[in-house]
C-alpha cells in the first residue's frame, strides 16, 4: 500500500526539486555577507587608574601583613641571649597586667575570688 502511494505522489509531483541554489552560492556566502556588512570600529576600553591604585594598595598591605605575621620573633629560653633579658621581658608583662588591674580597680582578693570560681 505504502508502495503504491510513493508511486503515485511520484508520478504527480515529480522527483524533481522545485528550487535550485545558485552555483557556488555556499562557498562564496561567507565574503558576500562581510562585503555587505558596514565596518566597526574596536571598542576603546576605558581603564579606570583608581581601581588600579585600590589594587595596588591591597596588594601592598596583604604584602607588608605576610610579611610581619611569618618574620614574628619568638623568645624562649633556648635562643635568647641571655637569661636577663627573657625576665626584663616577662616582668614588662608582668607591670602591664598590674597597670590593667590598677585601672579596672581589682585587687588580690578579687583575683584569687575569681580563679577559685572555675
């Protein structure tokens, strides 16, 4: 049935194409179409110099920031000079924690009140 129908359709119709394409038409599209296409000028990109400077900075401070967090000196008993020094250092401490409990107004009594909370 299928068979018959094609030979039909066929014979009406034809197997002829009903349109034609011009020769060479797709090999010479693409340099037809840019011919007719009017020229653009590139796009001047405007830099901004604050967004540079901003950027600049950042890299500067995070610069100077790693720099200063992995040069840290650490003082120990091992590797410092002398003795004399590492106490002069820790009594240093020692007369800001005084200073801190003379300012928030905390005696001996008060301290030792807290450390035997906990």
């Amino acid at each position: 049935m299928k068979m018959n129908e094609e030979k039909l359709i066929e014979e009406r119709f034809s197997k002829e194409m009903p349109f034609k394409v011009p020769e060479n038409y797709f090999e010479d599209f693409t340099a037809q179409m840019m011919s007719q296409l009017p020229e653009r000028k590139p796009k001047q990109s405007r830099q901004r110099p604050y967004m540079w400077v901003a950027a600049c900075f950042c890299a500067v401070a995070l610069g100077i920031g790693a720099y200063l967090h992995f040069n840290q000196k650490v003082v120990s008993p091992a590797n410092s000079s002398s003795a004399g020094q590492l106490a002069a250092e820790v009594g240093h401490e020692g007369d800001l924690l005084d200073q801190a409990a003379d300012y928030m107004m905390y005696d001996d009594h008060d301290f030792y009140a807290y450390l035997s909370e906990e």
